[in-house]
C-alpha cells in the first residue's frame, strides 16, 4: 500500500517539483547532526547523544537520550514500533518503541563476534542487516542474533573496493551504498542484483522503483527498472538532508528542518 501511494504520489506531484514549486508547511527550528522519517511522516532528528521525535505537522512529541554510549551515529525508523540507534563508537545498538522508549535488550555486536561492524539498518521480522569490516560481508541476523544470512566477501564479489558510506532494506531489496562506484542492490537472501550508477552521493531514499539521492544543491531520481533520471529544483539553495514521506519533502539545514508541500 505504501508503494502504490508513493508512485502515485510522483506521478502526480512530479510535474510541480520539477518546477520548483513548494508551499512552507513548518519550520522546526533545531541544531541536528542529521534526520531521518517513518512512514508516517514523523521526524526525528538527532544531535550528538540526543534523538528528538516530532509529529508530521513539526510538533515536539519526545526526547530520547543515552550518554553513557556516545553520541548516536544511525537511526533507522523504518519500523516505527521497534525504531534502531546505533552507537558506532561502542559498537551497540538500542531499540526503541514510538515513545522513544527502550524496546527489548540493548545489543552488544563485539559480544556477539561482530568487532567491525560498521554499519547496521532494520529487516523484515525483527531481523538485522549489518555489514562486517572484518570480512567485508553483509550479515542479516535474526531476533535471537543468530547469523542467518551472509555474502561473501564483496570486494572479491564485485572485483572492486568497497567503501560504504550506509545501508538499508526497503521493498525486499538491500541497499548498500558505495560512493566511489554507486549503489549495490542485493535481495534479502543476499544475493548480488545489481548496481545503480549513482556515484558520490551519501544521501538517498527508494521510494517505489525510484531511488532519489542528493547531488550538490538539488535532489535527482533514477528508475530501477527504466534506468530513466529526473531532477529537482529545492525551495532552499543550501541544505545538508532530505527526505520524502506522505507527500511532504523535508530539508535539513544546520538549524532547522524545514517541511514542504508540492503545489
């Protein structure tokens, strides 16, 4: 269902922000480090160690912080009932409700044999995807943490050295995105599909068959299936994020998270 809205939603706001053409819902004036989106079009928005939760509309729900583990490196709210943070620098990873509070055991990767684990998203049925510096593989892990998927090592898979800079599962597809080649994308079983000439960027989102990824100053879209490119002019000439949830686009500069309207 989400899809179908989502292709819908291009197909009939595509034409408006291909010209540049927004309405300000609401500015939440915020210093962030980065943000991301539910599905439902919630924000949250996070600052070194602490992880700030607004409504669709950019009011304050709840705050969520940790000290003792650093500062907050990911947050995938993919799964708004079970929301991921990662603390990179202690290699632990806590679970949240919608609330924004502590959801089932905090996870320890270097207990559990993963001391490179560098980067972590959300799968289907409570699972995890890490990727493992250590052997350079993409490891899915189940809701007991047992190993239940794993590739080999990328680099020799692909013939090519891996520098990823995130990853995550959308639509029964994994996205790993590696910025010197463009984005590698592997079924949920892990197996090597494809990868998407979208080179240099750290920033995107699939949406449907689209990708959409930030280069310089604008947000552009490449077609899975097609291989056909849009571009998009942005209300604001400089922003550091982006995101796109229930027909609302969000950008991040470094004081404030600004929502728009396509008109």
């Amino acid at each position: 269902m989400r899809n179908i809205f989502f292709i819908l939603f291009f197909i009939l706001s595509g034409s408006a922000f291909s010209q540049g053409k927004y309405s300000l819902i609401k500015t939440i004036e915020i210093q962030s480090d980065f943000f991301t989106t539910d599905n439902q079009g919630s924000v949250y928005a996070v600052k070194t160690s602490e992880l700030s939760k607004y409504d669709n509309k950019g009011n304050l729900l709840y705050k969520y912080s940790n000290k003792i583990l650093g500062n907050i490196t990911f947050v995938d709210a993919s799964n708004m009932l079970k929301i991921l943070v990662f603390y990179k620098d202690f290699l632990q990873v806590v679970f949240l409700d919608n609330t924004l509070s502590a959801n089932g055991e905090t996870v320890s990767f270097d207990k559990i044999g993963f001391q490179q684990a560098q980067f972590v998203c959300s799968s289907h049925n409570s699972c995890m995807w890490i990727y493992d510096q250590q052997n350079f593989s993409l490891v899915r892990l189940d809701k007991n943490l047992e190993k239940i998927q794993q590739t080999d090592n990328l680099n020799v898979l692909l013939n090519d050295t891996i520098q990823l800079s995130g990853i995550l599962e959308y639509d029964n597809k994994v996205y790993l995105n590696n910025p010197k080649t463009g984005i590698l994308i592997f079924d949920v079983y892990g197996t090597y599909y494809k990868t998407i000439p979208v080179k240099n960027t750290t920033e995107f989102q699939p949406i449907g068959e689209w990708i959409y990824y930030k280069t310089d100053k604008k947000v552009k879209c490449y077609n899975i299936k097609t291989t056909e490119e849009k571009e998009f002019e942005m209300p604001l000439t400089d922003f550091k994020n982006f995101r796109l949830e229930m027909g609302v686009l969000m950008l991040r500069n470094n004081g404030s998270i600004s929502l728009f309207a396509a008109e």
